[in-house]
C-alpha cells in the first residue's frame, strides 16, 4: 500500500447507542442483513438508527467508553457511549482498494481510508459517514 501522508483527527458527533446481551444472539440490520453475538458483546446503533452492528466484548470497552447516565436513553435500555480515541482517516480522491484477510473492499472516489489509535485495524468508511456523523479536529483540541 502506498504511504498515506497528512492523516486527520476526528471524533463522532453522536453517541453510539449499544446494549450489552445477556446470551447468545442474532439480530437484523435496518438494511436486513442478518448479523450474529455472543454473550457479553453490544449491539450498537447510530443515533439516528442509520446502521446496527456487533461489537466483541473484548474489542468493544477498547473503542467505547459510557457517557454519563442519561434518562434520555435509559428508558429504553440503550446507554450512550463515545468513542475513546479519536479516528484516524484521510480522504482519498480516487478509487482505490483495499486488500485485507477477509478479501478486498473497494473505496470510491472520495471515502475514507480510516485506521484506529494503534494502527491496528484500517477500513473504508464512506465520505457522507465521516462528514455528517464526524467532527474533524483541530490542533487546539486534540487530546
């Protein structure tokens, strides 16, 4: 992969909602894919119930870390979280490919070529995601 210079800082606007199960579990995506947990890991939502994913109780307190109680949210069960580290990601203005374990995912012209704090994990995150549910950040406010 080609070096990727002048990566930027942002964090979600949002809270991500999430639940953590009880016991083994499957549940379906608001684009009805069906999508499968184990006991101790979140469900999660978007604010805006935009998209349902799973996340691993071993990666999940990792990633997340819970907002103060809110009554807003508790009523249904949901609990507010954001995420611990900010999201590293830079724009790329052409269709490009990214090759992984599980196969190739291609990016078009546009999205976001993310990574997360420890360079770890990359992924392609369309660009109407990062820049309505992403706040860039600036120098001044970076932890």
């Amino acid at each position: 992969m080609p070096i990727i210079d002048n990566w930027n800082f942002y964090i979600r606007k949002y809270p991500v909602l999430a639940i953590k199960m009880k016991e083994k579990f499957s549940t379906t995506t608001f684009n009805n894919d069906k999508i499968y947990g184990y006991r101790g890991d979140y469900i999660c939502i978007t604010h805006d119930k935009k998209y349902k994913w799973v996340e691993s109780s071993k990666n999940f307190g990792k990633k997340f870390t819970r907002i103060v109680k809110s009554k807003q949210y508790n009523k249904f069960a949901w609990n507010p979280y954001k995420n611990r580290f900010p999201v590293e990601a830079k724009k790329i203005n052409k269709k490009f490919i990214l090759k992984g374990g599980k196969g190739n995912v291609v990016g078009k012209k546009g999205d976001y070529l993310c990574r997360n704090k420890k360079k770890t994990e990359v992924w392609i995150m369309p660009a109407f995601d990062v820049e309505n549910y992403y706040m860039l950040l600036t120098s001044q406010v970076l932890p």
